[in-house]
C-alpha cells in the first residue's frame, strides 16, 4: 500500500515537473519571439506602410482630389508604432503619406526597408519598395 503511494506520488511529481518545464519552454519561445519582433521593426530606417485609397473627393474647383487611405496591414503599422526608432518629423510614422500628384494621377510610395531605397535586400522577403499608381479620370 504505501509502495503504490509513493510510486503515485513520484508520477504526480514527474508530470508537475512535466507540465513546468513545459510552460518555462513556451515562456522562453515567447520572449525569443518578442526580441525577434523588436529587432526587426527597430532596425527600420524607412517606413511608410501599404495603404490603398479608400474614399475620396475631388475638390470644388476640380484642382485636386482629397483622399482617404486605408492600412492594407494596420498589425504591422501597430509593431512600428510599437518598436521603431524612425526618423520622423510626426509622432506616428505610418501616417506619413509619401508621393505626388497630377491632374492625371496619384502615386504612393510603399516603403519597408532597413536602410535606404537604393539598397533592397533580397534575402529578407519582409522588406519592399513599391509604387501604388492612381489613375484620375473624370470627376
């Protein structure tokens, strides 16, 4: 009787141990997971986010077109937020809309890199520099 207590004992202390050593490795997976998150969004030189119009109005006199852009990833522009150091002149980075306009259209940078555009690392498939182009036509 008092065998069959102790070996149930020692199985009830080996699952414990079980189940802490268990919980100390997600910890650990999740504190690695958090430092990579922070390296990655620190190390950003240049942000601006993808952004896709998403209302617009042309202006009274025709001379222009007031637009609303919607994040295409606002998980993303929240880690930024959260973790950049980027050289800005606004608080929030991501709201920084970079690009031109015309009569005739509308162009948007898109820009995620660690260093400047003319440098695009093709081994880290995160980073991008592309152009959205927006066609104006009639009012």
């Amino acid at each position: 009787m008092i065998r069959k207590l102790l070996l149930s004992l020692l199985a009830v202390a080996v699952l414990g141990l079980a189940i802490f050593a268990w919980q100390c490795h997600l910890k650990q997976e999740q504190v690695r997971k958090a430092e990579e998150e922070k390296e990655t969004y620190e190390s950003l030189n240049y942000y601006t986010g993808t952004f896709t119009i998403d209302d617009y109005s042309f202006l009274e006199n025709g001379t222009g077109v007031a637009v609303h852009w919607k994040s295409e990833n606002p998980e993303e522009d929240a880690l930024v937020r959260k973790y950049a150091t980027l050289p800005a002149t606004s608080e929030n980075p991501t709201h920084v809309t970079r690009g031109a306009r015309n009569p005739n259209y509308i162009v948007r940078e898109n820009i995620k890199l660690p260093s400047g555009p003319n440098y695009l690392d093709k081994k880290n498939e995160g980073n991008y520099y592309t152009l959205s182009i927006y066609h104006v036509k009639n009012q």
